[in-house]
C-alpha cells in the first residue's frame, strides 16, 4: 500500500498536536470517490474536534476540500474531475480532508468545474453550501426583505451576507471588533451593530424595526433575546456556536418563544443524507458567480500544510478575519 503525508491528531488538546505524518494511502471503494486534495478549508468544527469537544472525531480531521477525483468505483465520477466534497463523516465517522488524499461518500461530492485557484475554491464548499441552506431554506429569504446576522465576521457570516445581499436583502450585521465594521460595510451590509448579549434590550430602545429574518451564529447564549427581535411571521436559524457550546438553560418555549415567531436549526453534517442532499445547493453556481465576478470571494489567509498549528492558533483567538484556507 502506498503512503500518503497528512495530518494527524494523536491525542486531543491545543494545536501544537496536529501532526504532520506519513499514513497508509486510502484505497478506493464502493459509494465513495477518492480525492487528491489539492486545498481544503479550516472550521471551527475541526477545533472543537481537536479538543475532544465534539461527539465524534477521526484522527485525520478536515469537514471539506477541494481536488481531483482519483477513482470512483461507481463511476459516478470521472478520474480527473474537479471537485468539492464536504460533511458526510469527514472528520467525524471517517478520516477527513486534512490530508493529500481522502475518501468522501459520493453523496457528499459535487463537480466543480470552473477555473479558479484552488484556494478560492476552497473558501467556498462548507461555507457557502451552509450559508445558502440557512438563508434560502430555513429562513426562505426574500428579495427586499431584512435579515439580522449575528456573528457576520466569521467565515459563514461572510459567506450568508454576500449571498443575501447579492439576493436583494437589507443586511444588518454585527462584530464583537468595531475594527472589521468598515470591511463589513464593503461587503454589502446597509448597518454594522456591536455584537453584545444586550443588543436586543438597545435595538428595542433605539426603536429599531424588528427583522424579517435573524442568522444566528453566536449560538445558545443569545438565542432567547434574539427571538425578541423578530418580527411576528419571521424566523431565525441557529447556525453557529461563537459563543460557545453551553445550552440554553430551562428553555421553556411557552414562557420564553414570541408568538408567531419561526425558529429552525441546520447543522451542516446532514450534508449527504436523503432529506439533505450536496446536490440540492446550487454550489456550481456560486462558484460560476465568483469566476464572473458576481460574487466575490477571496480567503482571509492562506496556509501551506505544514502551517496548520498556525491556522488553528489564529482560529482558537478570533483572529482570522474570515476564511482560512491550506493549500496541499
């Protein structure tokens, strides 16, 4: 069996234990494509994975790439293809994409055939697959409408406001750093909030309209004020966990829920199954709106394999700005 380099953690803890070592080649198989990861993106899901936070890690993590198909079995793909995979078990149930090769369920596998570098390309696949189903499933944005991102300086946020502003949406954003406010307002966003657990209590005492529609990527710890925001008809979708993983503490929706107000979750690892199918994201036309300039997408940093402790240094202190990236 041939080797292959990737990078390995052996126990769990900060990110001095990503390892860069030399495993045995993943072989080809039934109901998967094996991939040359050519770039691959870095999530915070990989951090938690890292830490022993999450409920199931693989040695080898990475929830994403981009590459060319090596083989596939079922012929689904032809070797050469260019493509991106994410979720179905990556880093979870099966050896992820933090490598030069990976298997990926050929659920969780589209092509992208479109000629941009390949660390553009690999800014796009979680969050931009993610940032789409919150918006236009869950939320069923609209043109015209407004839509409240809390967390908007994370590589998702980014993502959604590009995607909903390019849709015709009133995009009001919000950072913990005054300091990215200009570059949100670059990209699009009508209003830039400071992010606080008291933005709802000063929205409402600014008399500030509520939202048609609420992103929610601080998580838990602002989930119960957030719903008071939202006008009656709206909805909010809780994407992310900024703020951290603790749950919301005697949730009772009776007391607590505004009447008339729709709250949903997606979690991007249902990437892959029967009810959330890769194919059901339009993602060979974002990437098509980017090569055309619709769309603009550009990674925050980009790394080389060996730079991985670095990226997940930047990533554990707030510091990445955006999207990063590892080229391979």
């Amino acid at each position: 069996m041939s080797t292959m380099k990737a990078i390995v953690i052996e126990k769990f803890g900060e990110p001095d234990v990503l390892t860069v070592k030399d495993v045995p080649k993943p072989e080809p198989k039934p109901g998967f494509v094996l991939i040359q990861v050519k770039a691959f993106g870095v999530n915070h899901a990989e951090m938690h994975m890292r830490k022993g936070e999450w409920a199931e890690s693989m040695p080898i993590s990475g929830i994403e790439c981009v590459g060319v198909v090596e083989a596939c079995l079922g012929n689904e793909f032809t070797p050469g293809t260019k493509v991106a995979a994410l979720m179905g078990g990556l880093g979870r149930a099966i050896n992820g994409s933090y490598a030069q090769y990976t298997l990926a369920p050929v659920n969780n596998v589209t092509k992208i055939d479109v000629d941009l570098p390949w660390e553009t390309l690999a800014a796009i696949p979680e969050s931009f697959a993610t940032a789409w189903t919150c918006l236009f499933r869950n939320l069923e944005l609209k043109l015209g409408q407004t839509l409240l991102i809390r967390g908007a300086t994370s590589a998702l946020g980014q993502a959604a406001l590009k995607l909903a502003v390019n849709a015709g949406a009133k995009v009001s954003a919000t950072s913990r750093n005054e300091s990215r406010f200009p570059m949100l307002k670059a990209m699009g966003a009508a209003e830039v909030i400071l992010e606080q657990q008291d933005l709802a209590q000063r929205l409402h005492q600014a008399n500030h309209p509520k939202f048609d529609t609420v992103l929610n990527l601080v998580g838990n710890s602002v989930l119960l004020e957030t719903l008071t925001v939202i006008r009656r008809g709206g909805r909010m979708c809780l994407a992310g966990f900024l703020g951290g993983l603790a749950p919301v503490a005697d949730f009772n929706p009776l007391a607590q829920m505004a009447s008339g107000v729709h709250f949903s979750f997606f979690g991007s690892f249902v990437f892959g199954t029967p009810e959330f199918p890769v194919s059901d994201v339009p993602l060979e036309d974002v990437v098509r709106d980017v090569a055309e300039g619709r769309l603009s997408v550009k990674p925050a940093r980009v790394f080389a394999f060996e730079e991985i402790r670095e990226a997940h240094h930047l990533m554990e202190k707030s510091q990445a700005g955006g999207k990063m990236v590892v080229v391979v």
